[in-house]
C-alpha cells in the first residue's frame, strides 16, 4: 500500500541493498538469518538502495569513512561477517584515484554471496572423522561380533555332537544291558526295552548325521555303523534265543569273546569320532580367534588415528563456532541497530512478497493502523483497508513488480479512520536470478505539507490578486539583466502597455532613453545599497497622458543565500495629487489671507464699535442723571434698556476683540508651569470664590510650551463657569487634575480620532481635567457649547456673553489639542483639555 509522486533523481546519489549467505548446516539461528528477508519486525528490513563498489574493491567490503585526518579504507562488510544484509552507505567514497561510477536508482536486489573458506563449517575434517570412525568401529566390530557368533555356534555344534555321541555310547550299553537280561531272565519287558532303545540310537544317529553329514560320511563313521550293526545282529539273535527259551545259548552268544570283541571295536570307533570332532572344533575355534585378534589389531593402531582426526575436527568446529558467534552477534548488533532506526523513523516502511501479503511492517506503519506488528503480517490490504482502496493499493503492487522499477505516488491514505495524504516510495525486490520476489514501500504523512502548499497557494493567488487589482503600479525585475517578471493592471492602465508586450522585456525596450537610463540608474542602487530607495518624484512620458508625475519605491528581494536577486517596484501616480497640491496650496493662502483680513477686521470692527457704544452710554448715563427725574415711567423704563443694551452690547464687543486676539495677539510658545497659573488665577477669582463659598482642589499638574496668557485664559473661563454654574443651595467644588500620556494610549483616555491621527505613537500630550458637582449639561448638547455667542440658559438666570468655551476651544486649537466634556445633567461637569507637552515650533 502507499503512495506518492516521482521524486528527482538528478544527481542524487542512491544505494542498494545487498544480501549475503553462507552454506552451513541448518540451525535455528541459521534459519532465523534465512528469513530475515520475511519478518521486518522481527528482521528489519534493510532495503534501501546503495552505490556499486568501485572498480576493484573486493566482493562483500564497504567504504569506511573515519573522519578528517584519518585514513578511509576498504573493509569486510556486515554482510561477510554475519551473512546478514549489507548496508552500502550513500557518501561513501572510494580510495583516492578509484572512480565511483554512478547508476540510476534501481530495484532492490536480494542478492545470495558464498561466504570465505574459513568461515565454512568444516564439513569435509567432519565428514572425514565420521568415515574413519564408521569404518574402524564397523568392520572390526562387525568381524568380532561374527567371530563370537561364530565361535559360540561352535562351540553350541560340538557341544551338541558330544551330547549325540555320549547318548550313543549310553543306548548302545542300555541295549547290550537289555539284551543280557532278557538272555538271563526271559521277561519279554526287557526285550521291549531293548526296542525302545534301539529306536532312541537311530533317531541320535539321525541328528549326528544331519548336525555333522561331513562326519557322518568319513570312514570311522561307516566304519562304527558297520560295527554297530553287527553287534545289534548278534544281540537280536541272543533274544530270539531268550523268546524260544534257549536262555544259555542266548547267555553265551552275549559273554562270547566276539560279542564282546564288536563292542570293544564300536567303543574304539566311537572314540575315534570323538577325537575328530574335537580336533575339527579346535581348528574352526582357532580360525575364528585368529580373525578376531586381528581385529583387535586394527582397533589398537586406529583408535589413536581416530583420536587425532578427532581433535582435529573438534579444533575445526571451534574455530568456526567461534567465528560464526562473533558474526551473529555482529548480525544482532547490526539488527538492533536497524530495528531502533527502523522504530525511530516517522516514516512508514512495510514489505509484501510476491502475493502482496505483508511480510514485516515498523512500528509507525502498525501505529497507523491501530494495530501491532504481529497482527499486520501474514495479511494483506483487503484485511485493513475499504475495498476499492485496497485494490487501488495492489494494483500499484502489481504495476511496481511488473515494470521492476522505483514508483513515487501521492495519494489519500486512512489512518485510523482519519483520512490524510500520503507520498509513498514502493520498489520492487528481486533475488540473485533477477525474479522478482515482492517489493518494498515506504511512505510518509504529507497531510501537514499538503495543508501548507494549499494554504501558500491560497496565500499566492490572494497575493496575486491583491497586486493585480492594486490601485498603484506594482513591478519585479530580475537582477542579473533587469528584465520584468511581473507587471500588474495598474501597470497597464497608467503607461498603455500590457503585460504580454513588457515581460521578458528591459527599460531600454520600453521606455525613452532618458527615462530607461534613469531607471537603471536607481535599479543599480538599489541592488549596491540593499535597501529600500525613495523616488519622490520622477517623470514618465506616456502616449496619449503627458507627462506623468510618480512617486516610487524600490526594494532588493534576496534568495536564501542573501544575495540580492529581483528588484521590486512600486510607483503611484501622483499628478493629479501634485495638481490638487497645488490648487490646494492656492486655496489655502487664499483662505489664511482672508482669516487674516477676517480676524483685522473683527478687531478693527470690535474696536470702533467700541466709541460709539461709549457715547451711547456716556449720554445715556447724563440722560439718567439729569433728566430721570423729568421722565414718566415708560421713559425710565426705556432709559433702563437702552442702558442694559448698550452693557451687553459693550460685553460681546469685548467678548468678540479677545476671540479675535487669541490669534492675532497671540505671543510666542514658552516653558509654563500650569500649576503657578491656576494658583493665579485662583487670586483673582478670589472674590467670587467667597461669594459662592467655593472650593478648589488642585493638584500637581506638568509644565509644558505653550502661551502663558492664553493658558492664564483658559483656566479662567473653565474655573469661571463651575463657580457660575453652580447648583442653588450647593457650594461648588471644583477638582483640578492632570496626568501625561503618549499619543499610542489617546484612544483610552479619550482623544479624537483626528488629534491622534498623524501624531507619533510616542509624543507625550497632557490631559487636563476640571470638574464641578454643578448643574451639569445634556451631551447632546456638546458642540453647541463650544460655538461663539452659544448658550444653554437665559441670561436671567446666568450672566455671561456665551464666548468662553469657544476662546477655551481656539485656544486648545492653537496649541495642538482639544477640549471636550463629559456631563449629565444634575451630576455636574468634567471638561477634558488634551495638549502637547512639547511644540513642534515653539514660535507659534
């Protein structure tokens, strides 16, 4: 199973596996190495591909690399020593002058190499010994064995002929016995016993014949059974004389001197049978101790032989036993190893053989499927995966081991349940003969990549986007021959020219000379001083628009190793700007001429007003003294409002000439210490502070530049009106407070948006607070309080011209703040003045 995409060979450098074996006889550690190929898990499989030995290295030796400074040799490779796998590392190099040819990845090949002579078990010593052994404990052995047999056979035969002979010699005198007393007695019990005898002789002299036929044919044998058989004639007659009743003829015939002449003869033959069987067993006993002396013999000479072959072998075995445990426990260092990197990767490695059963898989690759090792081999794909991805996976199986080629796939893979994306690398294996006998894959989770190249080309296509639909030219140039790779709408719109007509393209084929040589010039700077250079203004000439004005930025992009490699641009159009600069410059003069005539004639207008309006009073005044009196009281009433009129008309002018003063009077910016200034003006509101039995409670406020008289103004007219406008039967309280702050922390503190718009995050300002518990004001009413000749009560019950908070408001103005309130109606008034500690300019 698995997947993934083709990987670049290039100039890559691959290795491959190799498997060597030795031919000994089989054991369980033996067959264990066997099938080290079968079991990943309990044999980690090797299987990574390698470099060809250079030209000249021997069968079975690796490149050692010993670090700087030591010598890098030619070495015997695990494979030789433990005919295990051998492991050809990637960078190995070959000793200096040996060239390592370099080959395209390939399959994996399981290839079968016969081990050195002396690392083979000794079969032939062994083989050799067990001969030896064989053939001296066997023959030898064998020839004792049938010559005991054959002696105790016999000495059983002759041992059985003397039994026959003596049993011969005891019937034959049973039979003479019978005969004298069936002569002496006449009693036919003893002629029948006679009988019976002679019936026992034949059947004794039948067994000797057929124990001893040789015997039985020589000439003493016929020469007893002649004699035999005359004595048995002459002892028949003698009963055939007892049976008539002649017992003395028949006594006669027994004791006559040939009876007893036959019977001498047939004990003498007799004898002579015995001395021959005793010479004829003497000679066969002595054949047969001859034969086995002379196996004996050869015992003796070849056991000390068979002892030295034997140490021999034994020495043999040793010295292999010996070196076959130093290359198993090499082979089970090496496996150690290669099970914890096997266990210690994070990619997933599996082996299926050639009916794609898994035959060993890693932990990681178990961990997936939520199952151990154990429980994976021995199955396949359809076992763990839903059907049609199963046969996906095999197919991919199949078509690696048909084409006997590496194949890198990606595709979507199921861990658990949880689907994610894989990049497998499967390659088939194949033994010594070239057949392939499975493949091997290994794959790793992509899932995280995948998510991070999706969301980068997301992030691209967004970012493309964003600089094609940018309402400013945007460009990219390459830095080794300045010519553009990028060129947005915006590009296209302001200079006529698409981007199929500039890519690939230089200044010099687009722009006129002049401008070409300029931007190359600016181009080049950027590229020496590696940092962003400013245009301000630089001019393009455009068919069909002039003369365009544009303000441009260009920055070096650098590659990973820091070297600058493309020139990013980004121009503005500013020609319309530059225009309505200019038209606004225009405006602006025009407008600070007319503030200024405004402002004069304000003061002028205030000032002469201010004659005529004294007249009116000065009458007014002699009028009332002199001729009130004459009056009715419809004139005194009149006179009255001509004379209040003619006070409040005198107010405003005097209101309207310090409005006008604050800036056309207005005096330079200096160090004022705000606390100095309010104890001032604490001095002169004294009197009213007694009248409403007020109280005010200052604190430590900051110095700062600003125009004392105008300071001296403002704390006047806010301290003012919260005595003023105090609640009836409640002495005011005014509280006085500041703190300093930086123009990053305005938004909290409440500055308006457009104070803190173009102020650096760091500038200090001062925030002023003056707070009353008087009657306090409706905030829907905030504007309307800071506008000339405004107010919120009647003149009846509050004095006053409705010009204080408006000088409050310019004054601010003047200095870089603002003012504002924070009121409800009832709870009384905080008024918040926010002004820069330090003046940019302190004339001002």
């Amino acid at each position: 199973m698995g997947s993934s995409q083709t990987l670049p060979t290039g100039s890559r450098r691959h290795s491959r596996l190799e498997t060597c074996g030795t031919e000994r006889p089989p054991s369980k550690t033996s067959a264990r190495r066997a099938n080290c190929a079968n079991s990943l898990h309990h044999q980690p499989f090797r299987g990574v591909p390698a470099l060809e030995q250079p030209a000249g290295a021997a069968s079975g030796n690796i490149w050692i690399e010993k670090g700087p400074g030591r010598r890098s040799t030619w070495g015997p490779s695990l494979a030789d020593q433990s005919c295990g796998v051998a492991f050809r590392a990637a960078e190995a190099r070959p000793p200096q002058g040996m060239p390592l040819p370099r080959r395209p990845p390939g399959p994996v090949v399981m290839a079968t190499k016969n081990a050195s002579n002396k690392d083979r078990f000794p079969h032939r010593p062994l083989t050799l010994a067990v001969v030896l052994t064989l053939l001296l404990f066997s023959v030898p052995g064998w020839q004792l064995l049938r010559s005991y047999q054959d002696y105790y056979e016999i000495y059983r035969h002759f041992l059985s002929l003397h039994s026959l002979n003596e049993t011969q010699q005891r019937l034959d005198d049973a039979m003479g016995a019978a005969a004298r007393m069936a002569a002496a007695t006449g009693n036919p019990e003893w002629e029948a016993r006679y009988e019976h005898c002679a019936q026992q002789l034949r059947a004794a002299e039948a067994a000797a014949q057929a124990q001893a036929p040789q015997m039985f044919h020589s000439a003493p044998a016929r020469r007893a059974r002649q004699i035999n058989a005359r004595m048995e004639a002459i002892e028949r007659q003698a009963l055939e004389l007892a049976r008539v009743g002649d017992r003395d003829a028949s006594m006669e015939l027994l004791t006559s001197d040939e009876y007893e002449r036959v019977r001498t003869q047939y004990a003498n033959q007799l004898e002579l049978l015995a001395q021959g069987l005793r010479l004829e067993e003497e000679a066969r006993l002595e054949e047969q101790f001859s034969r086995a002396s002379l196996a004996a013999g050869i015992l003796l000479v070849g056991i000390p032989l068979l002892l030295l072959t034997w140490l021999a072998v034994t020495r043999a075995i040793r010295r292999h036993l010996a070196r076959r445990e130093a290359a198993e426990a090499a082979l089970r260092e090496s496996e150690e190893i290669n099970r914890t990197l096997l266990a210690s990767l994070p990619q997933r490695v599996f082996y299926k053989n050639r009916d794609l059963v898994f035959q060993g898989v890693n932990e990681a690759f178990a961990r997936d499927l939520g199952r151990s090792p154990e429980q994976i081999i021995g199955h396949d794909d359809r076992d763990f995966f839903p059907p049609e991805l199963a046969e996906k996976y095999r197919a991919d199986d199949l078509r690696v081991m048909q084409e006997r080629k590496i194949v890198t796939l990606e595709e979507r893979n199921l861990a658990r349940g949880v689907e994610r994306f894989v990049e497998v690398v499967k390659a088939p294996v194949m033994d010594e003969r070239g057949e392939v006998i499975g493949l091997v894959g290994l794959f790793t989770d992509i899932t995280e990549k995948k998510k991070a190249q999706e969301e980068i080309h997301r992030a691209q296509s967004f970012l493309n986007t964003v600089i094609e639909n940018l309402p400013i030219m945007v460009f990219i140039k390459r830095a080794e021959d300045r010519r553009l790779v990028l060129w947005n709408k915006a590009g296209e719109r302001l200079t006529g020219k698409k981007s199929e007509e500039v890519l690939g393209k230089t200044d010099e084929e687009l722009f006129a000379p002049e401008e070409a040589r300029h931007f190359a010039a600016v181009d080049q700077r950027v590229l020496e001083e590696r940092r962003l250079v400013e245009i301000p203004e630089e001019v393009l000439r455009v068919p069909g628009k002039g003369i365009r004005i544009l303000r441009t930025q260009k920055i070096p992009i650098f590659d990973e190793w820091g070297r600058p490699c493309h020139v990013l641009g980004i121009a503005e159009d500013i020609t319309e700007q530059k225009r309505a600069a200019e038209k606004l410059r225009e405006f602006a003069a025009r407008l600070a001429e007319n503030n200024r005539e405004l402002q004069e004639f304000a003061y002028a207008a205030s000032h002469d007003l201010q004659e005529p309006l004294r007249k009116v009073r000065a009458f007014g005044d002699r009028l009332a003294l002199k001729y009130r009196e004459q009056l009715g009281e419809e004139g005194k009433d009149y006179l009255d409002r001509m004379l209040n009129a003619a006070r409040r008309m005198q107010m405003l002018i005097e209101a309207l000439l310090v409005y006008s003063r604050i800036s056309t009077r207005a005096k330079p910016f200096v160090t004022v210490d705000l606390t100095g200034v309010v104890r001032e003006v604490l001095s002169d509101l004294e009197t009213r502070l007694e009248q409403t039995q007020g109280q005010v409670e200052l604190e430590p406020l900051p110095t700062l530049e600003a125009d004392p008289t105008q300071m001296r103004q403002l704390f006047q007219n806010l301290i003012g009106n919260a005595l003023k406008f105090h609640q009836p039967g409640i002495p005011p309280v005014v509280k006085i407070s500041a703190r300093v702050l930086a123009a990053a922390q305005g938004g909290e503190a409440g500055f308006s948006e457009t104070l803190r718009e173009g102020q650096p995050h760091d500038r200090l300002f001062c925030q002023i607070q003056v707070a009353d518990n008087g009657i306090g004001f409706d905030e829907q009413y905030l504007e309307r309080i800071f506008m000339v000749f405004q107010r919120l009560h009647g003149r009846e019950a509050y004095e006053g011209s409705g010009v204080g908070l408006a000088i409050c408001r310019k004054i601010a103005q003047r200095h870089g703040g603002e003012i504002t309130a924070r009121s409800r109606p009832g709870q009384g008034a905080t008024f918040l003045v926010h002004l820069p500690l330090r003046q940019s300019g302190l004339p001002a």
